[in-house]
C-alpha cells in the first residue's frame, strides 16, 4: 500500500476521485494523501502490525488467496 501513497497524492492533486481499498491501520495514511479509503477487515488481523517471523509466513499463500477472496465480497457493494 504505502508505494501507492505518491501515486494516490499525484492523482488527487491533478483533480481525480481516488478510493483506496484499506484496512483502519492505512486508513490514516490514505486520507492524509486525500484519497477515500474504502475499510474492509483483513484475514490476516494485525499482521501488518507485527514483524514478519517465519511462523508468520507460513501458509502466505493461502492468506492472500483468502485476503483477495474476502476484500472482494467486503467492496463489492462499492
């Protein structure tokens, strides 16, 4: 998320809507570049929050593969 950030500012400043997909930990950092953040709870909880260990890694794959799957059905309304 946080490469987008430039590129979500650039956009708003040349007069674009941006929306963001977030969970309330980006969220902050979204609307201080003046973009939407469009909230949706991850699978992975507090794991952006936390170092990354081996025990964390484990199963990565299938975590994004639920984190895609769930952000879907959360925003689709949107």
């Amino acid at each position: 998320m946080n490469p987008t950030l430039g590129v979500q500012e650039e956009l708003v400043r040349r007069g674009h809507r941006v929306s963001s997909t977030e969970t309330e930990y980006f969220v902050p950092a979204v609307e201080a570049a003046g973009a939407r953040a469009v909230r949706h709870t991850s699978v992975f909880g507090a794991y952006y929050r936390s170092p990354y260990a081996a025990d964390a890694l484990e199963g990565e794959g299938l975590r994004c593969l639920s984190e895609a799957l769930s952000l879907a059905e959360q925003v689709e309304p949107y």
